[in-house]
C-alpha cells in the first residue's frame, strides 16, 4: 500500500501492460493493484482469492447438503 509513492510513471501506450489501479479487493475489501504483475486480481492476494473461492464452494455445499431429498415420499396408489 504505496502512498502516492508511484504517480510518475504515467503511460498508457505501453505494449502489452494496462495501466495499473487500486481497485477494491472482493473479499477484504481492502486496497488491491490492479496490473498484469497482480496474478490474484481483482483480489489483492492469492491467499484472498484463494480464500474467497473457497467461500463460494463451502456456499455451494450447504445449499446442496440442505436439499430435502428424503422428504419426497411417493405414494403408489
Ligand atoms: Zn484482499
């Protein structure tokens, strides 16, 4: 978290590079650089990705886990 530290290098006509910004990071919400050397973004670290995607996936297990299945009794008549 550089402040104001890097408003030199402003260029957007550098091949192959987009210009990097601070966007918010999705799971902290804290400050994150997005820029192609940022392999995690939009998040702010591999770890908050990481921990983010695990989120969802523990999400999709309890959504599946709390389907009634046993609760459909089909009566023969
Ligand atoms: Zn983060």
């Amino acid at each position: 978290m550089a402040a104001g530290s890097q408003n030199s290098s402003h260029s957007p006509d550098e091949p192959g590079e987009f210009a990097s910004r601070i966007v918010v990071c999705p799971h902290c919400k804290g400050d994150s650089v997005y820029h192609s050397s940022n392999s995690a973004r939009p998040f702010c670290s591999p770890r908050c990705r990481a921990l983010d995607l695990g989120a969802w996936a523990n999400e999709d297990f309890r959504v599946a886990d709390g389907i009634p299945v046993g609760d459909t009794r089909i009566d023969d008549v």
